[in-house]
C-alpha cells in the first residue's frame, strides 16, 4: 500500500507539471504543432535515464525514491497516449507529413534525451 501511494503522489505532480509545460508551451508556439506533448516525452526520456541509472548504478536513490519518480512522476509526465492521439488527428486530416515528421522527431528526440543523459550521468561518475 505504501508503495502504491508513492506512485499515486509522483503521478499526480508529473501530471500537475505536465498541465503547466502544456500550457506554456500553448503560449510560448501556439496550436499548430503539439510542442508540449513532444517536449514532456523528451524531458522525461532524459530525466527517467539520469534517475534509474543514478539510482542502480550509484545506489543514490532508494528502491522507492526511484518509484516515486521513475513510476510515478516521470510516469505522470510523459504521455503516449497523447502522442498517438495527436499523430491520428494530423493523418485524419490528411496532413501525412506532419504526422510522419512528429512520429520521426519524437522517437529520435526520445533516444537522443536518453543517450545525451547517459553520457552525462557516466561522465559524472
């Protein structure tokens, strides 16, 4: 139960922080390309690299600091759902490229946030 509650509370500011970095990015480049799913998804694909490896490599994390925010927080964050949600709504409007160039840029972008984290957490060890 206890670790149940820990996710529950990391979900709930990942989704917290996801709503504002959403919305500001609405501000920030308008409607036209959904910057604030992609940019949630690249942060968090960096920031869950640095946790689990700081926490399994460096023993920095407990077993449940690293559910809090791998599970939870970094699992409230990021969102596929979203993503596949608004790569449907381009291809549903016939906008192929668009759709094809968010899939590319997500993915490479999500790889990319892990490797750029894994360079940095080994260079720091």
């Amino acid at each position: 139960m206890y670790r149940l509650l820990l996710v529950t509370l990391g979900s709930g500011v990942g989704g917290g922080l996801r709503y504002l970095f959403g919305l500001w990015t609405l501000r920030a480049f308008g409607t036209g390309f959904p910057f604030g799913t992609l940019g949630v998804n690249v942060i968090g694909s960096f920031l869950i690299t640095v946790i689990v490896h700081l926490g399994l490599n460096r023993g920095l994390f407990s077993e449940d600091v690293r559910l809090l925010l791998t599970t939870g927080m970094m699992g409230g964050l990021t969102t596929y759902s979203a993503f596949n949600y608004e790569t449907m709504r381009f291809f549903e409007a016939g906008d192929y490229r668009m759709g094809l160039l968010y899939i590319c840029v997500t993915l490479l972008g999500c790889l990319l946030a892990a490797l750029l984290a894994t360079l940095l957490v080994r260079a720091l060890s």
